[in-house]
C-alpha cells in the first residue's frame, strides 16, 4: 500500500511539474531558460532551474524560486507531504538531478510529545519521505542524506501547538552552500 501511495505520489508531482511547464509566459523567455545554463560556487549547475527572474545569486537562495524553501513541515504523527510542499520537493529533486555533484542533508525532527524513541523514528520516517520524493524526481542516493533528530534540535521552545508545529519538520541541508 505504501508502495503504491509513493508512486501515486510521484506520478502527481511529475503531472504537476509537466503542467507548470505549459503555463504562461512568453516564447522569447521560455527559449531562454531552456539554453541558458551557468554554473556558481562549486560547480552546481543552474540548468534547468531558472524561474525566468532576474536573480544573479545562487539558486538556493532565489526567493522567488521554490528552491529557497527549505524547511518542510508536518501534520502531528505523520510522516505524509503536504500537498503545498510538492512543488518545493519537485524543485530540489530536478536541482539535484541536474547537479550529480551537489548533495543535501535531510535533517528530520519531531515535537517532544511521546517518547525519545518514537520521535527519532518518526522524525526518521519524514526524512525518507522527503529522500523518496526526491528520488522520484531524479536525485541519486548518494545525493541524500538523511539524520533523524528526533526533539533533540527544536526550533521552538514552547509547549503548545504554536510551538510544537514549527518542531515537526524536516530540514534540507546543502552543506557546500
């Protein structure tokens, strides 16, 4: 079941992607995003990745660009996408694919409800959640990394819902970025 919900899954973003390709705009820039390729810092290449904006700095840190979206957020004891973070996880997954030398770590955490145990394990299976995601999109496996943290790294340090959504995440870490 979780095998067909993954391809599933998969098959979405891929139709998602495939239709925001054929949205809108003009021959003239879509000619262009499609020869320009560049390279930054590290050899990454921005193939691929462009948005159409006139943004000169590294792709991950475009804030027009999905790519600067780096946090993933979870509902409470799950370990499923939301459906607003499929773009965001399209976008890292087709980066990678076009960058083999990039890599990233996939850095899952949990609120501190229930046990140490449970958390690390749960916190795990959110960031391999994330990891097949990116698989599906092109990432190979030695591109991605995943730690589970459990509730050892919270961002928020309070003891309610505000605080505990922001704790249930998972982080990309592009280390040589």
């Amino acid at each position: 079941m979780k095998m067909y919900q993954n391809l599933v899954m998969g098959l979405l973003l891929s139709t998602a992607l495939a239709g925001c390709s054929m949205l809108g705009g003009d021959d003239k820039s879509a000619s262009s995003e499609g020869s320009s390729s560049g390279s930054v810092a590290g050899g990454a290449s921005t193939s691929g990745v462009s948005d159409g904006s006139s943004f000169s700095g590294h792709p991950l840190d475009n804030p027009s660009s999905p790519l600067s979206t780096k946090v993933i957020y979870f509902a409470f004891d799950s370990s499923v996408v939301e459906a607003q973070y499929e773009a965001v996880l399209a976008a890292h997954g087709a980066y990678l694919a076009a960058n083999p030398s990039v890599s990233v770590i996939l850095e899952g955490h949990a609120d501190e409800r229930g046990t140490r145990e449970y958390n690390v394990a749960l916190s795990e299976k959110r960031a391999k959640t994330v990891q097949n995601l990116l698989s599906l999109q092109g990432a190979a496996s030695n591109q991605t990394e995943v730690v589970a943290l459990g509730e050892e790294k919270p961002v928020a340090m309070g003891h309610d819902e505000s605080a505990w959504r922001l704790n249930r995440r998972v982080e990309l870490i592009y280390p040589a970025h």
